[in-house]
C-alpha cells in the first residue's frame, strides 16, 4: 500500500504515505557449523561500531582470560559502521580465526 486517503475535518482528503519504506529481500542462510571445543582456538570479537560495543567486548575478553585461558581472543572492529560491508575483515577471520562474536552494544 503507497498510501492512505485520510478524511479532514473540512472532508477534503489527504493521502499519508508510510515513511518506513519496504525492507529488502531477505534469503535465508545456514549457521556456521558448532566447534567441538573452543580450547586452543582463536575467537575473534568484532566491534561492528555500535553505541558501546567495544565495553562490552573488553567486558567478554576478560571473561574469556578468566574462565577460558585456552582460549585467544582477538578484538577488532570494524573498517566503518555496522551499515556497510566490511570483505576485509571477514577475510581476515576465515583466514585466521576459528569464530567470532559480534558486539553490538548496549
């Protein structure tokens, strides 16, 4: 629907279009397998540069050191926002990483 017509109180009519526009279309995809164990592996935990998520990032790498110390965790963030597509680093991970944890703040 582009539009509703929408009664005045003079009963003239106005339209009013829905400002959200129409989202993209969406194709499903399968999750990347489980790990059997994340001992001895490289996990990633990407900042996708939203409100925050490098606090809560550090917050998991500690956890991490804490609970986990087989485990090497990496922090990197991302070339620009969360908006855009970053091939770089997804590279990166694939080549060097065996997972990856996305923050995305608050």
């Amino acid at each position: 629907m582009d539009g509703v017509d929408t009664p005045t109180k003079s009963g003239s009519l106005i339209t009013v279009h829905n400002p959200v526009g129409y989202p993209p279309k969406v194709s499903a995809k399968t999750a990347a397998p489980r790990l059997d164990s994340l001992d001895g592996k490289i996990v990633y935990l990407v900042d996708c540069r939203f409100d925050d998520s490098i606090k809560l990032l550090k917050q998991i790498e500690g956890w991490f050191a804490d609970l986990m110390p087989s485990v090497e965790t990496r922090i990197i963030s991302l070339n620009n926002t969360y908006q855009k597509d970053d091939p770089e680093t997804w590279k990166e991970i694939q080549a060097k990483g065996d997972g990856a944890i996305f923050g995305v703040g608050h």
